[in-house]
C-alpha cells in the first residue's frame, strides 16, 4: 500500500499490520475487492495531502511459474478506480 501526492509517492509504506486488523488483512492478501476498494477510500480521507493511493498484492507459486500481480489506484479527488493486473 503506497500514497500519492502530486504524483510521487510521498515516500512511506503503509504498514498494514500496524493499521489493519488480522481478519482484514486476511481478506487483502486474498483480493477481496470490496475490502480492497474501502480500504483505499479509508486512506484517501486519512490525510489532505494524498491525492491517490495504491494497493499491490504480488501472489507468489510454489512452481515459480508466473503469477498474478495486482495493482489497484484509487485517485482521492475523482473517485476514479483503476485496476491493473499482470503475470510476473
């Protein structure tokens, strides 16, 4: 989870393990969209400055065989929600 000011990331991680819940954690690691999209508009209204926040879940095979990484973006001012999901 990054945030976003004027278009750079305002240089800190969010820890999700200090800010979350285990059972919301939980349900990130496992895509839950819903739980997703809620988080992000949480951390929209945390701080003025952020204009965008980021979430990215890298999934990880026991095969090594690509998996899927997803990215989320939601812009604060807009509403606007992007996905985007690619094999590494």
């Amino acid at each position: 989870m990054a945030e976003v000011s004027h278009g750079e990331q305002l240089g800190r991680e969010v820890n999700l393990e200090r800010t979350l819940h285990d059972a919301w954690i939980g349900l990130l690691k496992v895509g839950q969209d819903a739980v997703v999209k809620r988080f992000l508009r949480l951390r929209c209204r945390s701080d003025p400055l952020v204009d965008a926040v980021e979430f990215s879940r890298t999934c990880r095979r026991e095969d090594r065989a690509p998996a899927p990484h997803l990215r989320v973006r939601l812009e604060c001012r807009s509403g606007d929600i992007t996905t985007h999901e690619e094999m590494q």
